[in-house]
C-alpha cells in the first residue's frame, strides 16, 4: 500500500480569472469538481553496485 498526497489540477475556469468574484468562490472551483490531479512520488536514489556497469 503507497499512499501519494495529491494536488488538484483546476481546468480553465472564467471564474478563477475574473476580478470581482470573491476568493471563497474561487477557492471552491480550485478544489472541487476537478477531474485531473497531480501527485509527486519521492524518488530515492539506491546504493551504487560497482560491478553493474548500468547502474
């Protein structure tokens, strides 16, 4: 089980764009009905094998 904290990738909404719209308005577009996300997995380099030429 690996567990990926991830990051709302908002579409191209007016809303987020217009000036006049409250942030509270803007915030709920950034967060919800969103169909695409981001996440980023840690990437831990390994100990090097000397007898490996491709490593």
């Amino acid at each position: 089980l690996q567990i990926y904290a991830v990051t709302p990738v908002p579409e191209n909404i007016d809303v987020l764009q217009m000036d006049r719209v409250p942030d509270r308005i803007k915030s709920f577009y950034r967060v919800n009905n969103v169909r695409r996300f981001r996440y980023d997995r840690p990437f831990h380099k390994g100990p090097k094998d000397k007898e490996n030429e491709f490593k």
